[in-house]
C-alpha cells in the first residue's frame, strides 16, 4: 500500500529517536500505554513508521513551555513519518488531522513545527488540484508577459455596494487588473453581498464592454457553507470570474466543495496565518500549508510581501513564494499573491530575488492612498514593475516616473526596513 509522509522540526529533552517513535505511535496505532488488539501485524500494517532521523543542534532551554522534564539541554532534529494510505484513504480533513492531530500538545516535544508533506502520484487522480493557478488567471484577466497586478477595496469595511462600485469605476478605468473585497468584508448589513456583486459586475462588464479588457474582481464568499454556494451562483450569473475564501476560518472541507465547483477562480486568504506559523517552533510551515490548499484546489494563495506591515521576514516570504511555484504532481500551480503594505517600491527587489512575474502583486492603501489618487496609484505601480523586470533599482525608476516618485515621497518613510530579516531560527534549520 502506498504512503504518504510528513517531515517535522521536533525540540525534546528526550532522545530524539524515542521522541520520534513516541511521535509516530500517537499518530497511528498506539496510545499512552499498550491496550489489547495491537499486535504486531496490526503495527505492521498501521503503524506510521519513522523514516529517518536528522540531528541539527541543541539549545539550553525550551521553545515552548509544557515539557515534561526539566532538563539542562534539548536538542532539535528533523523527522520524516511515513503512514500508509490504508489508515486514512484520500480523505483531507482525516489526513490533516493525522499529521497534526494531538503532536503540538505531547509533553515529550518543547517544540514541533510540520514543514513539509509527500504523496503519492496516485493523489492526482483522486484530487482535482487548482482548475485555473498561473495560467488560468492569466486567460481570465488577458494579462500574459508581466505580473497580475492589483489593489484591495478600502476602507476594508463601511462602504455601500454603490460605494464600492465607483472606486471600481476609477481603479478600471486606470488599468488595474485584479481587485478583491476584503477578508473583512462578505456580507454586512451595510453592503448585502448580492447587491454588491450586481453594483460591481454592472461595472465591471461595461467596461469589458467598452475596452475588452475584463478586470477580475475575488467576491468575499466566506460564509456558511449553503450560503457560500448561493452567493457562488450569483458571481456566476452576473459574469464574474472570481471568488475570495478565508482559508483558515472556513476550513479544508467547505473550501474544497466551493472549488470543486470548478467554474471561478478562488483567491485563498490565509488571514490567521501568524497564528500557525509566527512561533518558529511551532505549527506548520508554509511548504506544507499550500500543498494541503494545492490538494484542495486554490487557485491563488496569499504569501505576504517584501518589507511588508507584519512579521514575517523577507527571506521568509521569498521562500513562500518559491514553494508556491514548485510544481506538485508535475503541474498543479499556485499564484503567489504578494500584499501587506505593498507598494510599488517593493517591486525591484521583489523580482530581483525570485526572478519570477508569475505573480498577483497587491497593492491596497499603497494605490488608493497615492497623494495624486488611485489612478496615479496604479500607474506608480505599473511602471515600477516596468523597471523591477528592466533590472533597474528603485533610485533608477522614480527618474523615469513621476507617479513612481510621488509613492516614494508618500511611501518609503512606512518600509519596514527596521524588522529583523534575517532567517528565523527555523528557516536556519531546516534549509
């Protein structure tokens, strides 16, 4: 039968290879004590399987509190499990929970982070991955030689659906090509999401209409699940090509039924990301993270920005967007979706780093706060993706672009240069 594994960064006092097995019988066949009924050709058939042991480095204290011994040294090591595919079958929920499940609680760990996750080919032919990725986005939006680019209706909350409707006037009328609700909006009382989507696709189509070139715009469905289907049919009927979820609140199973569906795009959010990843010890990686949202079909997948408004390193974010265009399955793209605090003064070393334009690049407050308006926004960020893939520095582009300069002028001083971006402790290890 085939396996599937999962690679972890452990922290224990103990030795790490019991630490291991410990590990790997709470996640199949065993428990805190032998019990009746597992036998050894019960174990030989279920038991997950410890495939190998990598010794990293020891520490003089605990990452995480809980452990249950106090020791003078924990030493870190890589771990890959394997299971077999009988204990679970090709069932999502049931395989997270099994390369999850209880680990992060085991008193034998002071540190646990899932970074990596392997299947088999056979998963391909059971998952329908993403139905539209890279190159999907690029036939919806007609973009094809340069990065998606787009802005975030904001305020994020507060505007009516004819609000929002004419800042969409504006933004297409200046040549943007990707717009999304925020993950704060979906559907409020002041803006009821079936009326928003027809004051913005009514938008949206006449200026298809007139200059064919159809913007994409990701509605916010997150919802309840019958509640996310009617508001799916009501992006379809008013000729919309996009649909936004929030990963992690409305989980593996919901966002699977809403892209198996297969007839939008869907734009995955991983808003509540710092809190299963910001503890370098702790929680899943996100090689691991979009593999699972790859398996469940999202076609585009948030992974932070350079210099951006959070926590997360540059090196951390380079990394994300790097895992994101490995093909899975030989195939199976993800577009990376490059926002927070994004403007276009990130774009050279954005490109200088991932030599890619395989991207949707985001830019909220840094096109619709341009002191010269979002439309000049817009420009500024064209052009500075112009010079990024010219292989010309900032200091070179701001020459060739006055709307370029005036972000400059507005933006620079709100870089987060002042952020520690060297390489977590985590990315040290496991590189």
């Amino acid at each position: 039968m085939e396996r599937f594994s999962a690679t972890y960064l452990i922290e224990t006092p103990l030795d790490i290879a019991a630490a291991a097995e410990s590990l790997a019988g709470e996640q199949s066949s065993g428990t805190f004590v032998s019990v009746p009924g597992e036998t050894a050709a019960l174990k030989e058939r279920f038991a997950a399987r410890v495939e190998s042991i990598r010794e990293i480095e020891e520490c003089s204290s605990p990452s995480l509190p809980g452990c249950s011994a106090n020791a003078n040294s924990y030493r870190r090591a890589e771990v890959v499990v394997s299971w077999s595919l009988e204990n679970v079958g090709y069932n999502l929920p049931t395989i997270v929970s099994t390369v999850q499940g209880n680990l992060y609680e085991m008193r034998q760990f002071s540190g646990l982070k899932l970074v990596d996750l392997e299947f088999p080919p056979t998963f391909s032919s059971h998952f329908n991955g993403p139905n539209f990725g890279i190159e999907g986005s690029r036939r919806l939006t007609g973009i094809q030689d340069r990065p998606l680019l787009g802005t975030i209706i904001k305020p994020s909350v507060g505007m009516s659906p004819q609000e929002t409707a004419e800042l969409v006037r504006t933004l297409a009328e200046a040549g943007v090509d990707f717009i999304k609700d925020d993950e704060l909006m979906a559907d409020a009382p002041h803006s009821p999401f079936n009326e928003r989507v027809a004051e913005v696709m009514r938008v949206i189509n006449d200026h298809a209409d007139r200059s064919g070139k159809k913007i994409m715009f990701a509605f916010n469905l997150s919802d309840e699940m019958d509640r996310m289907l009617d508001h799916y049919d009501t992006v379809i009927s008013h000729g919309g090509t996009c649909a936004m979820v929030s990963l992690n609140s409305v989980g593996i199973a919901g966002v699977k039924k809403i892209c198996d569906r297969g007839k939008l795009a869907i734009h995955g959010h991983r808003n509540g990301w710092g809190m299963l990843n910001r503890h370098p010890l702790l929680g899943i990686d996100f090689k691991a993270y979009q593999k699972l949202w790859r398996l469940v079909g999202v076609d585009q997948i948030h992974v932070n920005g350079l210099q951006n408004k959070f926590c997360e390193s540059d090196d951390s974010v380079i990394r994300s967007i790097k895992a994101c265009q490995e093909p899975m399955f030989g195939g199976w793209e993800i577009l990376p979706v490059v926002s927070s605090g994004q403007w276009g003064g990130q774009a050279p070393e954005t490109y200088r780093q991932t030599q890619s334009i395989d991207l949707l690049y985001l830019a909220g407050g840094g096109i619709l706060a341009h002191p010269d308006g979002p439309s000049e926004g817009v420009k500024a960020l064209q052009q500075a993706w112009e010079a990024a893939v010219a292989g010309l520095s900032l200091e070179e582009a701001i020459v060739e672009s006055p709307a370029l300069l005036r972000s400059t002028e507005k933006f620079s001083k709100h870089l987060c240069t002042g952020l520690d971006q060297t390489p977590t402790s985590q990315g040290a290890l496991v590189q």
